[in-house]
C-alpha cells in the first residue's frame, strides 16, 4: 500500500516528476512554495520555479504570457488568494483565451484548521467550475493526486486542481482508472438503496458512511466525483435509476459546488438529492477534526441525510 502524505506533498512530487518528462513545465507560486510543496520542483528544476511574492494577479497574467510561448505553467498558491484575489486575471487573461494554465491551489476548504475562516476557501469550486472552459478535479488521496497532476497536463487548457492539506491515507489503488470527467465507483452497485457521490476528503468518510449503512441494512453505493467539471451525469443516473435517491458529501458550500452540480446534471429526472457540506456560513479557527464536526462533515451525518431520504 502506498503511504499516507499530504495532498499538497502529493502534488509538490507529482509536479517534479512531471516536470522531468516535459522540459516546458514551468512552476509559479506566491511565496508560498514551503507551503505549497512547489519547493520540490523548485530543488529540482530552480531555473523552471518563479516566486512572485504576494503578488497573485501578477503571477497568473504572467502564466499567461508563458503558456503563449509554449510553456506550461502550474500556478501555486492558497485557493483563497488563488481563486478569490487573482479570479479576474484567471478569467480573462487564462480562461477568456482558453490558454494552457494550471491551478494547483493548496489549503482549501475547511481542513485549513487554526488559520480560519479567512484562509478557509469554501467557495474556489463554485468561482472555477462557473469559468468556460475550466476543468476542475478534486483529488481524494496521494495517488490520485498524481493522476490529477498527469491528466492536467494532458489536457489542452485551463485546469483547476483543489489541492487539501492534510495528510491522508490511500484509498484509490494505481490501478483505478482516473478519466477527467469519469466518476469512479468506489463500491456498491445500481441495485443499490441509495448513492453516495462525493468528492475530495470526503471520499474516505463517505466509505465509512456506507460500511455504517451496511450494518442498518442499507445498500450504499460509493461514486467518487473526482472531476466536477465536466461531470459525469450518466454515471450517477445510471446508479440511481432505480433508487431515485442520491446524498451528496462535499467539504465545500454546499452552494456552487458538488451539491449544485448534481442538482444541475439531474434537473427533470425524478431522483432525490441531499447535501453533506458547507451551508451558507464561513468557516472558523479550529483543529480541522474539530471543524469537521462543527459543520457536519461526518459519516455520521452523511449517514443521517441518507436514512432521511430513502425513508
């Protein structure tokens, strides 16, 4: 089994490996590389790795300019300063000419912790899924981490990849499939009681939820969106086609995110949809367990909203 690491130390080594296969990989971050993990491309590669300080606006039209010439930047900062502060020069320096820029913003969502809820990006999901042209992918663990790194820099245009914090353990294999825009079905079948699509660090507590579900007699099946954008509709119809139920698990507001967008993607069916994520609220200081549970991103919970709407 591979071992457990932070996500952002995922992407730091991830980018690095990359960075020996593609000599135009380029990496730019917000004096934050130490925190970011860009430092390991960084030691690798020093003439491909521009700081920028606290300058974000700065450092993505400056990707832009790159990927003109035919490089391939990864842009690197908090979610927070990359997907809120620098969102214009995203959208019409990056987006707007559909150039070839990737995002890999770190310390997102709540698992923040003690920085608080003005480092805490409940929202970067919503403000990149809502750009034309962006791809978003929400790794879930190390491995998939790798993947997600990899299929940006396969796809010809803007990437938003939502890079967490904390450290996690695998729970994808190498051997799983990773498709942009391919949901992955973790367990469970479409004879199925209800299904579970979640995203991100919630992927690992939605399994437990389903394991919980089990031993009440409920059939669960596990989807693991890791691509919100494109999303892949027919993945989830087809497994709840018979159950018509559907609880979403996201940490995230429930606002713009993986809740929205399978409401969206199952407009006009008759399958019900529940939400495990952020409500309309911001985040706060606190140990990211801790924040976990204030805010009800829990097995326990998913559990609940899914034995609420099978009935």
């Amino acid at each position: 089994m591979s071992e457990a690491k932070s996500l952002r130390v995922a992407y730091g080594e991830a980018l690095k490996e990359l960075g020996a296969k593609n000599d135009k990989i380029v990496a730019m971050d917000a004096d934050l590389a130490h925190a970011t993990m860009t430092s390991i491309f960084k030691e690798a590669y020093p003439d491909r790795h521009f700081n920028f300080g606290i300058a974000e606006a700065n450092m993505v039209c400056a990707a832009a300019g790159y990927a003109v010439e035919g490089y391939v930047p990864f842009v690197s900062t908090f979610a927070l300063f990359g997907a809120g502060r620098a969102y214009e020069q995203i959208r019409n320096s990056v987006a707007y000419d559909g150039l070839n820029v990737k995002f890999g913003l770190s310390h997102s969502g709540l698992c923040v912790g003690e920085d608080g809820g003005s480092h805490q990006a409940i929202e970067d999901i919503a403000l990149m899924r809502v750009i034309p042209g962006m791809t978003v992918l929400v790794p879930c663990d190390p491995i998939e981490m790798k993947k997600a790194v990899f299929a940006a820099e396969e796809i010809d245009g803007p990437v938003y990849i939502r890079v967490a914090r904390p450290v996690c353990e695998c729970i994808t294999s190498e051997d799983d499939p990773f498709v942009v825009g391919k949901a992955n079905v973790m367990s469970g079948t479409s004879d199925c009681d209800v299904v579970l699509v979640c995203t991100g660090l919630m992927v690992s507590k939605t399994i437990e939820a389903a394991k919980m579900l089990e031993e009440k007699g409920v059939k669960a099946a596990v989807v693991n969106m890791h691509t919100i954008k494109p999303y892949d509709r027919e993945a989830v119809v087809k497994m709840a086609e018979k159950c018509k139920a559907v609880v979403t698990a996201e940490e995230h507001s429930v606002i713009g995110g993986l809740y929205s967008a399978t409401c969206e993607a199952l407009a006009g069916t008759d399958i019900k949809v529940s939400a495990v994520g952020v409500q309309d609220v911001f985040g706060q200081s606190g140990k990211p367990e801790e924040l976990f549970r204030e805010y009800g991103l829990t097995a326990e919970n998913i559990v609940k909203k899914a034995t609420e709407l099978i009935g």
